[in-house]
C-alpha cells in the first residue's frame, strides 16, 4: 500500500475534502465522507469503493482488506479540519454516493417500504434507518424536505447500516405514491391525530409506511392518500414521541405480525 504524504493545506485533494461537510459540495463532486474504522470496513464489505483513504500521521488503523485507492496521510492539525467527531480515530474514507432508483428496488410479494417525508434532524433519520435495515425492510425512500443521506452525522448515525439496505433520496411525493400505487402497496401513515391504533391495523400484506416531520408531522398529500391513518398510545402528557422511536415501534409491528 502507497502512501502519499500532504503537508500542505492549499492541495487540492485537501481542499476538496475539507469542503464535503457541505451539501453543496457533496452534490456537486458526488463524494461524501465515512469517518471511523467500523463504519469503512462496513462500507468495503457491502462493495462501497472508497476514492481517497485519508489518514492521521499519528494512527496505525487501517481497513483489513486490499484498498484500491489512494491513500493520504495527512498531520494531525490537517485532520482535525476534516473530522466531523469529537475524539477523531485517524482515519476517513472518501467515496462515490450511490444513486438508486425506485425501479431498482426488487419487490417481493409483501415489502415493507419505509417513506420519510420531512425528516430534518441527522440522528433520526440515521436511526430509523438503522431500525429498517435491522428489521430488513425492502427499502427506504427519503422524499424531498428530508435532511441529506450523506450528510457526515446521518451516514455515522447509522452505524453502517446505510450500506446494507437500498436507499432512494431526492424524490417528490407524487413520484413516490405513483410508484406505490404502480405496485399496489398500501399507504400507513403515522398520525398523533389518527383514529386507529397501529395494532388494529393488519401490516402483513404490502405497506409503505409514511413517517412525517419531527415537528408538523405527515403532509396532508400523504394523509389524503393513505389507506391508513395510524397513531401510537401516548398515555402520559407528552404530545408525541421521537420520530425515530415511533418509526422503530411501527416497524417491529409490523415484523412482529408477519412472524
């Protein structure tokens, strides 16, 4: 393995790492940042091809496969410049985003497709994702309003299961549902304001499942098409729960009927 020494902080490679804390950026060069040994070796092993391997001059980590790619050690001030962490392990990958299409989701008879329209805060979204991946649903579709896929705290809020279950981002509504209705899946939509308790509700068959903003909630567009409007029972004070909670409730549900 070559290794190629930057001192320097006007090198163009540094340069354009330093700046894919940046949605812009990231948009623009197609790149996005994997920061921590567990998260790169989860990344290699579910085919994700790094472009850059930046190390610290002071870490000895290093992914335990064949990297083919160039690696950058760089000084330890430099790295702390690129790091999105509070205790830095030395060493980030920089890689290609991967861009899914709905029609590159293989259906089976009954997926379990989780929709997250509105979602803005990085944990959340990293965690539900996490919870979908654990409970191997089909897929996860981030419609537009959602915060980025790539976004440093979302990709490491995920603890690697962003490479281990398809994710589709950047859609509009309306081309989400007329997938779905394409396909004949059912719209459940999470709702404090519902009728119906999420237990009622038979999730066996094939269901999207619309978790909306942390604050307003779903969109009245998903409320008008779902077939249905489910809430969990909130007994105490508290108006409702955390998106990501209630999206794991929701989600283990419906694993818990079909099994």
């Amino acid at each position: 393995m070559r290794i190629k020494d930057i001192f320097s902080k006007d090198n163009s490679i540094f340069k354009l790492i330093k700046t894919l804390d940046n949605k812009k950026a990231r948009d623009e060069s197609g790149l996005y940042l994997i920061e921590g040994l567990r998260l790169l070796e989860e990344a290699i092993k579910h085919g994700i091809k790094l472009q850059y391997l930046i190390v610290n001059e002071n870490t000895s980590l290093l992914p335990e496969v064949n990297l083919d790619c160039h690696v950058i050690r760089v000084t330890n001030s430099m790295f702390k410049e690129i790091s999105d962490t509070v205790t830095p392990q030395g060493v980030i990958g920089i890689a290609k985003q991967t861009n899914l299409t709905l029609e590159d989701v293989a259906l089976s008879s009954n997926p379990l497709i989780i929709i997250l329209s509105g979602i803005q805060d990085p944990g959340n979204l990293g965690t539900i994702i996490r919870t979908a991946a654990a409970a191997k649903a089909t897929a996860v579709v981030l419609t537009t309003g959602t915060v980025g896929l790539y976004n440093p705290k979302v990709i490491r809020s995920t603890m690697g299961a962003a490479f281990q279950i398809p994710i589709i981002y950047g859609l509009g509504d309306e081309e989400v549902i007329n997938w779905l209705d394409k396909n004949n899946i059912n719209i459940l939509v999470a709702d404090v304001d519902a009728k119906q308790y999420y237990f009622t509700v038979d999730l066996k068959g094939a269901i999207a499942l619309v978790i909306g903003n942390e604050n307003k909630g779903p969109s009245p567009r998903w409320k008008n098409v779902a077939k249905h409007k489910i809430k969990i029972p909130i007994l105490g004070d508290t108006e409702s729960l955390n998106a990501s909670v209630a999206a794991g409730i929701l989600i283990y549900d419906v694993i818990r009927q079909r099994i």
